[in-house]
C-alpha cells in the first residue's frame, strides 16, 4: 500500500515522524533527515511502519524507481508518505529475501519497465507494483539466499566504513599538507608557503568546456562540497535536473570541474559525465613543481593556482 499525502488541510493529530523518498536508499534507511506531520490515531495505526516492513521509492527517476529498504526501528513509532510504497510479507515469503529480490529488480530495471513517466519523474504504482510477477523459491531457500546475500552486505558496509574513515584522513592530510599555513584561519587565501609562487590558472590549464549536443553523456553529476563529483540523483535522493540535457557541459576523466555559481566548490572526474551549464572544465597542463588551486568563495576574488 502508498502511504499518507502530505497536506497543509490534513491538521488533526499530533506531529508523527514519518518516511519519505530521501530517507529510503539502496538496502538503508536515513533517519538523520526525518520530517514530522499530524497523524489521527486511526491513521497511525494505518500507515504505522512495523519491523520488516519494506518501503519502495513510489515516484523517482527512472533509474531509481522502486529502490527499496527495510524498516528495522521497534523501538519509535514512525509512519510513510504516498511517495512510497510498503510490502509487508506474508507467511510464505522472507522479508529479508524480498528485500533482495527488489534490489536487484530496480538496479536490472524490472521496476522501471512496469512505471509510468510524467516529465523527468517515473511512477511505480501500486496496483502496478502488486501484478508484477517475480519468482519466488520455497521458503527455506529464501532463507538460505538472503543469509548468503546479507552476509556479503555486510562485509560491503565494513569495506565502506573504512573507506569513509580513509577519507576523513585524507582531509586531516590535506589540511595539514596544503593549508598548513592556517588556511582558513588568518591567512588571505592569495598568500603562499615559501617557494610558492602565483601563476594565471591561463598557464597552467586550459577550458575544455563541451555540451552535451549529441546526448552521449547520460549521468548527469553534482559537484559536492566535500564529496567530490557524485551522481545527481543520489545526491540529492530524487531527480532535479532537466530532461533536456543536450545543453549541459561534459566533464571527461582528468579534468577538474567547478560550477560558476559555487566556486568554492571543485572536483576531480574519474570517469565521463555531464552536468549542468553553468558547470565550469579545465584540464590542467603538466608541471614539474607543486601546484595548489585556490577556489575562493568571495565574488572579488580571481580564481588562480598556487603553483
């Protein structure tokens, strides 16, 4: 079943936290970002989520419609929005099985076949979701399958937690090494460390910005604050961009990219991509000495490498 539309008339009952798009992701659940709205008591009892329960991304990107997670919290009381769906499995399925057999329908495409597209936006659909039909073994089997699939899980999200610990030191690193000076503490961002000179970013690099005219780039990216360049729909758990995107600039493996209005903001591109026009591309030209490139956040300043 769809959750609860969220309506400035639905004003009865007590604030009741509840789930949405942005808080389903691919095998979690987010409950850093958790907006509340009323709910009766009779609507808490009906859209109240219980243990096992398996919410769907109802309406979202193409790609990702019908990602899917399981609600695993018996201790609060959380309820969903219409902009997911709920599975609660009955006696012959194991929702830690189901829970697999989703994943891998919405990352092969199975979900997004079956929804229905309004512009940028496609719907799973209830009724659509409930006639699909999947295989389903016999219940010790579904049990045997999920305990192999949820181990390897886990071993991804220890392998991610240590990449997450890799990169908070790499900051620390790169605090340490590159602004060791006290940037951005009491130190303008032009001043260099002895040896340092100011060069025109014209020297050392070049702009490679390109559209996107012929539409081969499809994975469209967002130059994160500190995350680097991620995919748009990840970031930002639902579709943003438009659905034209022949005007959008190509970013290639190499060149480093900063969008026009956030130039605080730069990343490095490991693979090809696109992202929206105001999104800026450099490759850089070799050089034998160290170089640093300063982004700064105030308008008067001039972007320039520390080279």
């Amino acid at each position: 079943m769809s959750g609860r539309q969220r309506s400035p008339h639905l004003t009865s009952g007590p604030p009741t936290p509840y789930l949405r798009v942005a808080n389903v992701l691919d095998g979690r659940i987010n409950y850093t970002d958790v907006n509340s709205m009323p709910f009766t008591s009779s609507e808490v009892e009906k859209y109240r989520l219980v243990p096992g329960d398996i919410l769907l991304n109802e309406g979202q990107s193409v790609n990702l419609v019908g990602r899917a997670a399981m609600f695993e919290d018996p201790e609060n009381t959380y309820c969903f929005q219409n902009t997911l769906i709920r599975y609660r499995a009955g006696d012959s399925v194991d929702p830690d099985f189901a829970l697999q057999l989703f994943r891998f329908s919405q990352r092969e495409g199975i979900f997004s076949k079956i929804a229905v597209r309004t512009n940028s936006i496609a719907h799973l659909g209830v009724s659509r979701f409930s006639e699909l039909e999947l295989r389903f073994p016999p219940l010790p089997e579904q049990r045997k399958i999920a305990e192999i699939l949820r181990t390897w899980d886990d071993a991804i999200e220890r392998v991610d937690s240590k990449r997450r610990q890799s990169l908070q030191r790499r900051t620390g690193l790169v605090q340490t090494l590159i602004f060791r000076h006290g940037w951005p503490h009491g130190v303008i961002w032009h001043q260099t460390a002895p040896g340092w000179d100011i060069r025109p970013i014209g020297k050392v690099a070049s702009d490679v910005s390109s559209r996107n005219a012929d539409l081969k780039a499809t994975d469209v990216l967002t130059c994160s604050k500190h995350r680097g360049f991620v995919r748009s729909a990840d970031y930002f758990a639902r579709t943003v961009h438009s659905a034209d995107l022949s005007n959008y600039k190509i970013i290639r493996r190499g060149q480093f990219g900063f969008p026009s209005n956030h130039i605080d903001r730069s990343a490095k591109r490991c693979g090809c991509g696109c992202g929206k026009p105001d999104l800026h591309s450099v490759r850089v030209r070799p050089v034998t000495s160290r170089c640093r490139f300063c982004l700064p956040s105030s308008k008067d300043a001039r972007l320039r490498p520390h080279v």
